[in-house]
C-alpha cells in the first residue's frame, strides 16, 4: 500500500490465529454495523479515534470518504493490532479494500476475511515509495 511497512512487521503485528477472522458488515436501522467472528463481536471506531478522527459518527464504506476511512483504520487496528502498521496502510486500504465493499446476497452483508486483509497488505507492501528513476 504505502511501502512503508516490512512485510515482516506485519506478519508479526498479527496473532497466529488471526486468519480466521471474518468482518461482516451490514445496515441496521440505516445504522452501519460491523461484527468480528467467530464471537460476533461488535466493532466500533473508538479505538481508532484514538489515532485519527476521520467519522466520529461512524463508519461507512462502498466509496473513498471519512466513513470509510475511520473503518479501514478501525480494521488494520483490530487485524493486526499494531497502530504503526494500521496508520500506514489504512488509507490504501481503503482505496484498494473499503472503498469497493458492498451489501450483497439475500442478507445484503459483505464478508473480509483475515486471508483477504493478509492479500491485500502483502500486496501492496513491496511497492516502491516513488518509481525508480534511471
């Protein structure tokens, strides 16, 4: 995503287990709603407000905005729980990740997985901080 991470750190930042998390996102009320499971532990944006107050009203996602920004911080933070490696990638994940999420299927929920935040930080995390110039 930004380059700034080590592939390593990030793998570190992780616990074993971590890849058996899912995120399922979804509208109740009007309300986004976002769960951790297994547990279905609900995930709010306090802890990432912390960091950087982009919607304290809430989260959001299926476009690039604040909404969305506060919840791909809100999900590298809870993922890896590493505030050095969630403030570096979030806002490409966001771009990459939250911004294209979307309510679908007869429950209207999206689903990301631990597997698929692994994919997208290993992804993006050896790109160059600038193209190389010869």
């Amino acid at each position: 995503m930004s380059g700034i991470s080590e592939p390593q750190a990030i793998e570190e930042s992780r616990a074993s287990n971590e890849t058996d998390v899912i995120y399922v996102g979804y509208r109740q009320r009007g309300r986004a709603v976002v769960e951790k499971y297994p547990g279905r532990e609900p995930l709010t944006p306090d802890r990432s407000l912390k960091l950087a107050d982009h919607s304290p009203s809430g989260f959001e996602w299926g476009y690039a905005g604040s909404g969305p920004a506060q919840l791909a911080l809100a999900l590298l933070l809870d993922y890896t729980d590493d505030e050095d490696v969630a403030l570096a990638e979030y806002m490409a994940f966001k771009d990459e990740v939250v911004s294209r999420l979307e309510c679908s299927g007869p429950k209207q929920r999206w689903r990301l997985t631990g597997h698929e935040i692994d994919s997208a930080l290993r992804e993006t995390v050896d790109e160059p901080l600038a193209p190389s110039v010869s």
